[in-house]
C-alpha cells in the first residue's frame, strides 16, 4: 500500500514540474520577445525585395 501511495505521489509531482517547466520554457520566454520585438524590428529590419 505504501508503494502506491508513493507512486501516485510521483506522478503527481511528475505532472507539476512538466507544467511548471512548460511555463518556464515556453511562455515566460513568449512574454519576453513580445516585450523585444520593436527593438528586434530596429536593430534588424527586414529587408525589402524590390
């Protein structure tokens, strides 16, 4: 009975830090570039084809 209990205490903790690390990995960078992307767009303009 203990090792059940242990292993749903895994999962569960499995399951957290792959949704913590998803919103590490993911969205905080996302929110970043948002917030850098005009500066981005100065720095390195597209260039036009003409």
């Amino acid at each position: 009975m203990a090792f059940l209990l242990d292993a749903c205490a895994m999962l569960i903790s499995l399951v957290f830090l792959a949704i913590v690390g998803l919103v590490a990995g993911v969205a905080i960078p996302g929110l970043f570039m948002v917030a850098a992307a005009p500066w981005l767009d100065w720095l390195l303009p597209l260039k036009e084809t003409k």
